[in-house]
C-alpha cells in the first residue's frame, strides 16, 4: 500500500507538471509562431510601399495566423487591405476615400478604423515607413481564435488523460508489487512453520533467476547451518553424557560391590580406584566446560607470551604406564597458558593409555611454526580417521571401553 500510494503520488506530481509545462511551451510556440509571420508580413509589405512596388498577397501565409493587412496614412485612414486570409488574391483592394479619423463620442465613419485595445484572440504588429506617397503604417491583424480554442482542447483533454493515466499507474503498480510479494509472503509462510524440530525442511527456490530465488537459496543455506549446529549441538549433549556416565557407572558399581561385601571389601584401594574415577570425571568435566566457552565469542582469554616447551614439560607426568623419551626445544609462543597446557596433556594421555612400550615427545621449529609431536608405538590412527580425531568426543572402535576413555584432540 505504501509502495503504490508513493508511485501514484509521484507519477500524478509529475503529470501534473510535465501538463502545465507542454501547455505553455505548445501556448508560447503557437503564438510566437503566429506572432512571428504577422511581423514577416508587416516587413514585407513595408519594403514593398518603400520601393513602390504594389502590394500583393503571399500564399505561404499560413492560414488562420494573419487575418487583415492594412495600410493607413498619416492621418490614420485605411488606405489599402489585403485580405490574407484568403489567398489567391492579386493586388490591393482599393477603399473608399478617406474621411477624418474618429473624434471622441463620434460615430464610426466608412473607411475609418477605430483605434481600441486590441481584443485577447488579437495579435497586432505594425511598422511606419516613408514611401514616395508619404509616411505610411503597415498593420497586420491576426485572430488567434482557432490557436485558443486549440490550447483549451489540450488543457482540457490532459484534465481528463492525467487522472485516468495516474489512476492507471496505481492500479499496475498494486498488480506488480502484490505480484512480486507474494512469493516472498509464501517464503515467509513456510518459514515460520519451521522450528527446531523441523530444521530439515528446506523452502522451495523457483527458478526465476531474480531476488526471489536468491533469497529462497540464502534462507536455505542458513538453515542449513543452523541444521549443522543443532545436530552438533545434539551430539554434544549425547556424548557428554556418555562421556560423564561411565565413570559414574564405574563408581556406582564400585561401591554397590563394596557396599555388598563389606567385611572382605578392602576399603583402602576402592578409595584408590574412586579417587581415580573422581579425577576422571573432574577431567571431563573441565573439558566440557573448555568446549563451552569456546562455543562462546564474547569472551575474551587472556593471550601472553609463553615458553611453550616448558607447558609441554609440565605436562610429561601424564605418561606414567610406558617409557618415555623427551627432546624439548626452547620455543616462544603466543597463546594462553590453560589451553596449551590441556592441548599438550589431551596428546599425552592419549598416547600413554594406547601405546604398547614407549612415547617419543618432540617440541622444535619449522619455519614461522612450532611443531609439537607426540609419537606411541600403538595401533595409531587410520589414515581415513586422522581428521575426524579433531572432532568433540570421537573415539575409535578400538578405544570405546572403560579403560581406553575418550581420545581427545586439540587444535
């Protein structure tokens, strides 16, 4: 409504002007033309009487443009006419001899004309020469009646044509932008019946090749992602608890077993093995609370300069079940001191819970980058699962046991 109100307001404005403008260029060309041949003519037949030549009349003349030519003498009389409206004529019609011109509150007298204004269809060009006979005035008188009448044909045929074309306009703008909206309105429709339980229904994209289509095909890539997100989200959840059920199953059980031989139970090491499982479960714990605030941009980690082959020395504890063999070179890195630590200790327990004999740790430089390897002489990593180890709580199929736990990876 407002789209169409504005273009009809504005294509009304602009008939309106452009209609005012055409009738006072099409006024001002009329009678200037009009204007122009009266005043062609009265320099015609003044050089004519200069000459003494007789006057004659010329046919090009427009006709309806110059009515009457007259030529009056000193004292104002009429002495010759020529009647251009009416071509064809040769010479001059002679006119009865000249009385004295009008005196105030006398009555008109033949072959005198009364000098009055001129009437508004009226248009007067006169000019004074002097001739062999004497001083004479050429007058040329046009009615411009018909070039009236025509203007007033065209300012009221464009009082009628502007409404109608302006209403015209407005009924086709509606037509095309309700046109234009409506798939629009359909995508929106079908938008809002998508929640999150439904992310996997995707808009339909006609094949328009205009906004519409594209629109349709950006709506769907965002719900794709937000479709990712939410399947990320979900596996999050799963995996977590997972992940947290299974040292809470362990000591569950550890206890029940306890709780159910208590006279043969050996209280000493299930408090060994439930401070192992607590350690465990705080470890995760802390990772889950790490992957949310990563999820997290606004927060903002404190980034300062680090000897990183001492984080990475801090961390060696962790192996603790094989041989370990370490080459640490003295290296600065930029980052933060708790996620480094956690990158270098996911990498160590991970070999020293899958390798067989022995770890082999080497911090050094390649380049502009520092290279941290930790290599086991376990089953390792298939080639076709080597990327999938940085996503959140993937394990192998050979670690999905109690003791294997998760293989966490950090990037």
């Amino acid at each position: 409504m407002r789209l169409t109100l504005t273009v009809t307001l504005a294509v009304g404005l602009t008939l309106a002007a452009a209609s005012v403008l055409f009738v006072i260029a099409m006024s001002r060309t009329l009678f200037g033309r009009a204007e122009a041949a009266a005043s062609a003519e009265v320099d015609r037949v003044a050089q004519a009487l200069v000459r003494g030549e007789p006057i004659i009349d010329r046919p090009g003349v427009p006709a309806g443009y110059i009515t009457a030519i007259q030529v009056r003498d000193d004292a104002g009389r009429v002495i010759a006419v020529l009647p251009a409206a009416s071509p064809g004529a040769t010479s001059a019609r002679p006119v009865p001899s000249a009385r004295p011109s009008l005196q105030p509150g006398s009555a008109p007298q033949p072959g005198v004309v009364p000098r009055q204004p001129p009437p508004r269809d009226l248009r007067v060009a006169s000019r004074t020469v002097m001739t062999p006979q004497g001083r004479r005035t050429v007058i040329a008188v046009s009615r411009l009646g018909q070039i009236s009448q025509s203007i007033t044909l065209v300012e009221r045929s464009l009082e009628l044509a502007a409404p109608l074309l302006t209403l015209v306009v407005g009924l086709l703008t509606w037509f095309a932008v309700d046109r234009s909206l409506r798939p629009i309105e359909a995508l929106r429709v079908r938008t809002e019946a998508i929640s999150h339980s439904t992310l996997g229904e995707r808009l339909p994209e006609p094949t328009t090749g205009d906004e519409v289509e594209r629109l349709a095909r950006t709506l769907n890539e965002m719900l794709d992602r937000l479709d990712a997100g939410a399947r990320v989200q979900r596996e999050f959840l799963s995996d977590a608890s997972h992940e947290l059920r299974t040292p809470l199953a362990a000591m569950r059980a550890e206890l029940e077993v306890s709780l159910t031989h208590r006279g043969a139970a050996d209280w000493r090491a299930v408090a060994g093995r439930l401070h192992t499982d607590t350690r465990r479960l705080e470890r995760l714990t802390g990772d889950l609370l790490v992957l949310a605030r990563s999820e997290d941009l606004t927060v903002t980690r404190p980034v300062e300069t680090l000897r990183f082959d001492e984080v990475v020395a801090g961390e060696l504890p962790t192996v603790s079940h094989v041989e370990l063999t370490v080459s640490l070179e003295p290296v600065e890195v930029l980052g933060v001191a708790a996620e480094l630590a956690r990158l270098a200790r996911n990498l160590l327990d991970n070999a020293d819970r899958h390798a067989v004999a022995t770890v082999a740790v080497r911090l050094g430089t390649q380049g502009d980058r520092v290279v941290l390897t930790v290599d086991d002489d376990g089953p390792g990593v298939p080639p076709e699962q080597r990327e999938r180890v940085f996503d959140r709580f993937f394990r192998l199929d050979v670690g999905r046991d109690r003791a294997a736990g998760s293989a966490w990876a950090w990037r």
